[in-house]
C-alpha cells in the first residue's frame, strides 16, 4: 500500500518575466540565436503562479527590472530559513545586479538580509532539507560560500559536487519530496531527519552519490532524460509535485510513491536553463 502524503502550505516569491530574454550564454541550454517568445513565458509564469494559488499556497512577486532577463529565477538570489535571508552574489557579472532589487525586496517586508561574501546564487545551489541544507557546486556557488551558510545560519551544510554542465545548478538535479517535519501528518522521510529527495545520480561526482545514497537509501532516482526535461527542478509541497510535463517517467515514479504530480509546463523557460524550481524562491519563517 502507498502511502498518503500531507501537503504543508508555503510562502513563495516570484518575479514576472516581463523582461525575460537570453542575452547571454551563461550555461549550455542558452543560445543567443533562439529568440524567446515573451507572451508565451507570460502565459506559462501566470499558468505556474496560479497553480500554486489554487493549491493553497501564498505568492508574493518582486517588481521585474529591465535589462535583467533572469531576475524571473527568483530562486537564485537568495536561501530563507527560519526568516534569515542568506542573499546572493551571481557567479556571472551580467546576473550581479538582480541582488539589488531582490535584497530590497526582502527588506521592505522586514527581513534582515545577509549578503554573501563568496559566489552564491541562493537555492538555485542550496536547498534546504529538513535539518541539514544540501548545497552544490562545482559551476557556481563556492565551498566557501557553503562554510559561510553553515556558519549563518547554524545549519548543517552538506557540501555535494556537481559535474555535468547540463546540470549546473543544484536545483536542476534534485529537489526535496518532503522536508521531514512530518508536522501534519506521515509525511517525514528517511530516518526523520532530511526528509526525502529525488535526485539524477549523474549529475553528481562519485564521491557526492555516495553520500546522497547514504543520507537517502529511500530516495526517489531519475534518470537523464527525467533530469534534461527539467523534471528535477520540480516543487512538491509534501503532497503535490509542480512538474515540468516531458519527465513521464518521474512522475509515474512519483505518483507509486504517494505524491500527486501536478504538471506545469515552463518550456519557454528551458531556453534559460531554467524551470519550475528556478521561478521560485519560498520563504521559510519557522524552524522545521
Ligand atoms: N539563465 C540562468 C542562469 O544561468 C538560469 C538560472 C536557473 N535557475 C536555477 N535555479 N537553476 O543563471
């Protein structure tokens, strides 16, 4: 028998893709020659924003700014736990300028903002898990800025080394099922502690596999053609999986699992080397 899973409501934070362009190639799924239809990103960031709204969950939007075509990945300019912001410093120079804009944001609604010393791009690379944060790298965020998350926020900070370009952000290979707090019901994952995850083996170092085989013998595993559809850059609420629709497989894998894949499709954003995840920054006000 599959079990049933509980969904706990989140708080999240987007930017609309007003000014959404590839205007550089910062990453292998950006060409500068493959024009992006910005109505079409409007209609499927407006389809993703009113998904989450009629599954209960809160969004919140930061004013767009012209000139920065990937301000829409709003999960890059900052990780939030506990209502600490931990802000963002962009690997490239043309991404640098959106911490501006986000960390004004974050002030204005009464958070204290921390700005990172080291290269960092928020969860794009670090994804917290229940009692530890799993943090990337290897294209992006440092191992110093990984020191500098654990020491902020006095969290564990499971360092994991990413080496497929395709890949180069955390996000884009994995993603947490369920946190763990099991507040609302059976929802925790294995051994109680980081939840559950599912993840592309290949993406990672072989070094980072075994430790995520280690910290997640339960974990859900995708494949590379799940993970080149943007099926690991998915947002699951406990219970409901927000999905890119081309990761079938995934999802049925998902779905014998107890969760509810709920598709959304973003392919305009795939263009960027982003999707679902990468839209979407949440807010994390209390301990789990
Ligand atoms: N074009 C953006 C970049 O390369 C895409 C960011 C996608 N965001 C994410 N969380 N993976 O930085």
């Amino acid at each position: 028998m599959t079990e049933s899973r509980v969904q706990r409501r989140r708080r999240f934070v987007v930017c609309e893709p007003r000014h959404f362009a590839v205007q550089y190639a910062i990453n292998p799924w950006m060409s500068t020659g493959r024009p992006v239809d910005v109505i079409r990103a409007l209609d499927q960031w407006q389809a993703l924003v009113d998904t989450y709204r009629a599954h209960g969950h809160t969004v919140d939007t930061v004013a767009p700014v012209p000139g920065l075509p990937d301000m829409v990945f709003a999960a890059n300019c900052a990780v939030v736990v506990e209502g600490r912001v931990f802000g963002s410093l962009f690997h490239a120079p043309e991404r640098r300028p959106e911490s501006v804009p986000f960390e004004a944001w974050f002030k204005t609604e009464g958070f204290e903002v921390h700005h990172p010393e080291s290269v960092c791009e928020g969860e794009g690379d670090l994804v917290p898990a229940g009692r530890w944060i799993l943090a990337g790298t290897g294209f992006r965020t440092t191992r110093a800025a990984h020191r500098e998350v654990q020491e902020f926020f006095g969290v564990p900070v499971i360092s994991l080394t990413l080496v497929d370009p395709y890949f180069y952000h955390l996000d884009t290979a994995l993603f947490v099922l369920d946190d763990g707090t099991g507040g609302e019901g059976r929802s925790g994952g294995s051994a109680g502690s980081g939840g559950n995850i599912a993840y592309y083996p290949g993406a990672f170092s072989p070094g980072s596999r075994e430790v995520l085989e280690r910290l997640y013998p339960d974990a859900v595993i995708a494949t590379r053609e799940d993970a080149l559809a943007f099926g690991l850059n998915s947002v699951s609420d406990g219970r409901h999986v927000f999905i890119a629709p081309e990761a079938r497989g995934l999802a049925d894998r998902l779905a014998g699992r107890g969760y509810v894949p709920v598709p959304v499709d973003l392919s305009e954003f795939h263009k960027a080397g982003g999707g679902i995840k990468c839209c979407t920054q949440e807010i994390r006000e209390t301990r789990s």
